[in-house]
C-alpha cells in the first residue's frame, strides 16, 4: 500500500452527497491504495437541543439563517485536538467553502496539495458566524463567482483537483504537467497556457483528417506544434493568462 500523502477531512450537513464521488474512478483508486485518506463528518451531530439545531436567525434581522459557530467550533474539535499539550501535533489547514472567499485555482490547488492534511468545511444558508471565522479557518475559497446551494458541490471540486496532483495519483508523471493552466517557458517567459488539441483513431472522422504534423513521428515539430497550438487557444480562449500568469 502506498504512503499516505493527504489526509482530507469534510465537515458537512450532507456526508452522503459525498458517498458516490468519492467511490468512484481515480479518487476511489487512491483512496484504496493509501495515497489518499479522506473522511466525512456529519456538523449536525454536534447541533444543540433534542432537534440537534445547527444554525439560527442573525442578529440585526435579515433573511435566512446562519450556522452557529458553537455547533461548528464542536464538530471541528472532534477532528482536531486543539489542546494545549497536543500543540506539537501536526495541525490541518482549515478551509471554509465560500461565495466570498479566495477564487480557486491551478496554483491554489497546488498549494493545498502541498499540505499534509486539509480540512474542509461546507458553508450553507446565508453563511457562517464570523466569529468561527476569525477563531478557527485558516482561509475562505469559492470556486467561482456564483451562488450554490452548499459548500459540498464546492468541496468536491477542491478534493479532485487537489488530489490528482498527489504523487502517485496518476499513471504518468507527466499527465499532470502537459494539461492546461500549467505554466510552460517560451523564449524568456514563463507563460501558463490551455493545453494542445489532441486527436485520436480514426485518422479522418467527418471528412477532417488529423493533423499531418501529428502523423510525422517528428518528435521535435510535435512538440512546437503543440506549443504553438496551445498559445493559439489560449489567445483566442483566455487572453487574460497570458497578461498575468501569477494568477494561475
């Protein structure tokens, strides 16, 4: 069985929706090899009163509710051991899944993926108690500018993007690299580019042939090819990489 490279923890109102995800293709297989440890935990065992109530209307009125940061602050510390004399311990990078949070990306992903053990929590209603906020998570990401019902869809996201740059993960090494938004040196530049059009059998498919470049066996033009390629889509596609790579 292979070391142990990340270990993901989810606090969640919903572990179920992570049930069929998380046993299927690569992340499965990673999972079962030990490259990959993930648990799921479900904040409204830790909900307050005989209805386990996890959330509450906000001060200063307003719509909706609000998760009260005692019930998350419980179910976190069932995770981690925050005390005193276990401070030696190796302790997680806490992440909250929210709309207003750092925009995931390639290089984000990397980062988290440098981690030993990440700990996910899924926002839901109109948010969560800043004061858990400020107490407890170590960053707020959102994958994107939009609204979704739970912090789950999001999570799942931030688990297979960062997993699948664990080594191991992959079959190939190289997989990880030749893919988009990952940054590529042309001439004197360090450029993060969408990855090459790729093809496959059959050689014409609706009376359009593969690329001839691609038939030479010429390992040195394949690759400029690919290059050139992959500049040209990234112009037409996301010029805004190439004005500001730092971003990926």
């Amino acid at each position: 069985m292979a070391k142990e490279k990340l270990r993901l923890d989810v606090l969640t109102l919903f572990p179920n929706f992570f049930k069929d995800p998380l046993s299927t293709s690569l992340i499965s297989r990673a999972i079962k090899s030990g490259i990959l440890n993930v648990q799921t935990h479900n904040i409204r065992d830790f909900g307050v009163g005989k209805h386990k109530q996890v959330d509450d209307r906000p001060f200063g009125g307003g719509p909706g509710m609000v998760l009260k940061p005692d019930v998350l602050a419980s179910s976190l510390k069932s995770v981690v051991d925050y005390s005193k004399e276990h401070s030696a311990k190796i302790k997680p990078y806490v992440v909250l899944l929210d709309p207003a949070g750092n925009l995931f990306s390639q290089k984000k992903a990397r980062n988290l993926a440098g981690e030993k053990w990440l700990v996910l929590i899924c926002g839901h209603y109109e948010g969560v108690d800043e004061r858990f906020k400020e107490e407890f998570v170590d960053e707020e990401i959102s994958i994107g500018d939009y609204i979704l019902t739970g912090g789950e869809p999001a999570a799942l996201v931030v688990i297979d993007s960062v997993s699948r740059l664990l080594p191991g993960f992959l079959g190939k090494k190289e997989s990880a690299l030749l893919e988009s938004f990952n940054k590529v040196k042309v001439k004197d530049k360090n450029l993060t580019l969408l990855d090459y059009p790729v093809y496959t059998r059959p050689e014409t498919f609706e009376n359009k042939r593969v690329p001839d470049t691609l038939l030479t066996g010429n390992h040195k033009k394949i690759e400029q090819w690919r290059l050139d390629k992959s500049l040209e889509k990234t112009k037409q596609k996301r010029p805004d990489l190439l004005k500001d790579s730092s971003n990926t």
